[in-house]
C-alpha cells in the first residue's frame, strides 16, 4: 500500500460521497491536521493558510468553505470513514 500525499492539493469541497473515495485516501493526512488544529483550538484561518493553501485574507469565503467541508469530511472518516480508524474500506 502506498502512503497518502503528506500536502497534496485541496479542492474546494471535499467528497459527500457515503463511503471514502480515492481523494478521501489521498488527504488523510491532510484530515489528521485539520483535527488536530482543532483539537488544539487552532485558528482557522491559520489552518486554511498552512494546511489548505488558501489565503483567508485574499479569498475569505472559499477559504471559510473550504476548510468548514474538509473537517466535516475529517471527522465524518473518523466516524463512519473507517481509513482514519486504521480499517481500511472495509
């Protein structure tokens, strides 16, 4: 199996999908530092700058949106996702 990208390239949204997709795969690790920043009570807009590549300042609604979907799709993996938990797709 190979390792996630450690920073690969954000799309707007992240998947809806109601299983992982193979982009779900490529961004685990960017899933594991958007709940991390959280957990750690990090400024979003730091994290949309650092982890999503997108600067609040410049683009303040897609960065908002952006990261809003992205950790929603975090933690709907932890939950439901099952890649983050170490299982696998099934």
């Amino acid at each position: 199996m190979h390792s996630p990208p450690l920073d690969p390239d954000v799309a707007d949204l992240a998947p809806t999908e109601p299983a992982p997709t193979p982009y779900d795969v490529r961004h685990v690790v960017t899933y594991i530092r958007l709940l991390q920043a959280e957990g750690e009570g990090a400024d979003w807009q730091e994290v949309a700058r650092i982890v999503l590549h997108i600067d609040p300042e410049r683009e303040p609604a897609r960065a908002r949106t952006t990261y809003q979907s992205h950790l929603a799709r975090a933690k709907w993996m932890t939950e439901q996702g099952r890649i983050l938990r170490g299982s696998g797709s099934n």
